[in-house]
C-alpha cells in the first residue's frame, strides 16, 4: 500500500482545446514550483521538490498528447500521466481508471495541482485520493496562488466549499 490519488473519466479522448489549456496551466505551475514542499503530510518537507520525465530522469513531458512527470532520483516513485486520448487502461464501473502512487515525496505537490487543473478543465473527470482535505491543503494554496482561482469540486474541498457548492446547486446564494 502507499499513499495514491485516482482519476477516471470517460473512454471518449479529451477535448483538444482543454487539453491545451490544461496543458499550459501544468507548464505555469512547474514554472514556480516551491523549492521544498510540505504537501501530503510534509513526510518529505526536507528534501529538495524537483520533477523528472516519467522515469524520474530528464525533463517532464507537458505535450499536446500527454502531460507526464515524475519526482527526481530517490524523490521519484509513479509516473504521473494524463493522456488526451486513451492508451491501454482497464474500465471500472464504466469509466476508465488510473491513479499514481506519490508515496507522499515531494512531487506530490505537482500530482495534486495538476489533478485540480485536469478536474477544472474536465467537470466530467472524477479525483480520488488517499488524502485528507489537510493533506491536499498545500497542493491547494499553490494552485489558487498561482492560477488565481479556487478549484472545483475534489477531495482538496473544505466543508464550506462543500456547503457554498450546495447552496448555488439549490439555487440559494453563494
């Protein structure tokens, strides 16, 4: 077992145009990343927060087919990789599943910004994890600090995100 967050969305390939937008908020939030990071329960708060290609080497992919990364050396543990359309994945409960086991290195911090960014681009997209709204906390103020806006609905949510979504969904509000 190890500390993992999970996505599922549709067979379908994912709107281009998203797809770069999404695309180019990864690359933004690479650009000022924190040089250490305390996210997912800060169990690695003194090593240095840097990113890889997928295999924990070279530079991260952040391409109009696919955005993937991985932490660096030791600091690495899953690849992290959203594809615009589908490679082999198996369906789950009608929607096709992955996930990526940070293992809560740094670079998890990285994991839970883009999961807000692919979640806010993509509605249709569903985010899982093995975190708690605390662990996701750190992951959450970086997001909003460096793409000025809140995230949408995620295991990163506060109960008043929560209750605030809730009140507009019945038409009360905000």
């Amino acid at each position: 077992m190890g500390y993992t967050h999970y996505w599922s969305r549709p067979k379908r390939a994912l709107d281009a145009r998203r797809f770069m937008r999404f695309v180019e908020d990864v690359r933004k939030l690479l650009a000022v990343l924190p040089e250490r990071s305390s996210s997912a329960g800060g169990h690695y708060a003194d090593e240095p927060l840097r990113i890889a290609g997928w295999d924990g080497e070279g530079e991260p992919d952040l391409l109009v087919g696919h955005v993937a990364f991985n932490g660096v050396g030791e600091m690495s543990h899953e690849t992290f990789r959203v594809d615009h359309v589908l490679r082999d994945v198996m369906p789950f409960k009608g929607r096709y599943a992955e996930c990526c086991k940070t293992n809560r290195k740094p670079y998890d911090l990285l994991v839970c910004a883009a999961l807000m960014a692919l979640k806010r681009h993509f509605p249709e997209v569903r985010v899982l994890s093995d975190g708690t709204r605390e662990d996701w906390a750190e992951a959450r103020m970086f997001y909003e600090r460096v793409l000025g806006q809140a995230p949408g609905e995620g295991p990163w949510e506060t109960a008043e995100d929560k209750l605030a979504r809730m009140a507009v969904a019945a038409g009360g509000v905000q």
